[in-house]
C-alpha cells in the first residue's frame, strides 16, 4: 500500500502514536469528546488524514497536534512522536498552566486520612458558627 493510499481510523492512529495505552481508552476518550478532529467532535472510525488538526485533552492537559504521518502499528516513543507535532502555542499554555498549578496546590490540600470523629465534631462546630455570623 503505497502512502497516499493508506487509511487509518482515529482510533488505531492515536494508539499507534501513543497518546492512549489501549485502543478501547482511545475509543472512550473519542467517545467523550476529549478528543476534537479539525475542531468537531468526531466518531471513532473517522480516517485521520496528514495536515489534520487533534485537539487531545489529557488528564488537566489540552494538546493541540498536527498530523504528519499515518501508522498502523505501535512503535517506540520517539517512533511515535514523529506522527505529529504540537503547536507552539499550545506547548506554551501547557506550560502556563503546569506552572499555575504548581503555585496554587497549596490552596487544595490534600489530607492523608478521613476526619475522626472528634476532627468532624470540629467541622460542623465549624461550620455552624460561620452559617449564623453570615445571616
């Protein structure tokens, strides 16, 4: 098959280019609408093409991906990243974003252990005394 001929589901292409560990989480995450083809929402079975534009979100990650080669088969990673290539503009956002992340986690604390029975006592007292100041 020569390579303007090949035809590849968007499905197979992101396995193959390694965003998805398994085909049924590509299918899902299609499936979801957290992946975007030429900014629609797609199907599964949609033939990926060269020079298509992927919008990818991943866990708290946007990517924005130009196709520049179709694959079958899952190879390496560096094999993988040269099916496609980010855009500048959403490198620089993801790294914003990481960076914003980064300064603001102290603002979510994330607690070790469920509240005991003298710690929710606490809460509700809490919760009771700031309820009745704000009326």
């Amino acid at each position: 098959m020569t390579e303007p001929e090949k035809k590849i589901r968007l499905d197979k292409w992101l396995w193959a280019a390694r965003f998805y560990k398994t085909r049924a989480t590509a299918k899902s995450a299609i499936e979801g609408g957290k992946v975007q083809y030429n900014d629609q929402r797609c199907k599964v079975s949609k033939l990926v093409e060269l020079g298509a534009t992927l919008k990818i979100r991943q866990g708290f990650d946007d990517k924005v991906v130009e196709v520049k080669a179709l694959s079958e088969q899952r190879r390496g990673a560096p094999e993988a990243a040269l099916l496609y290539e980010e855009t500048a503009a959403s490198i620089k956002r993801r790294m914003d974003e990481t960076e914003r992340r980064r300064k603001f986690k102290h603002a979510n604390p994330i607690f070790d252990h469920k509240p005991n029975k003298k710690e929710r006592r606490q809460i509700h007292h809490f919760n009771e005394v700031n309820s009745e100041s704000g009326e």
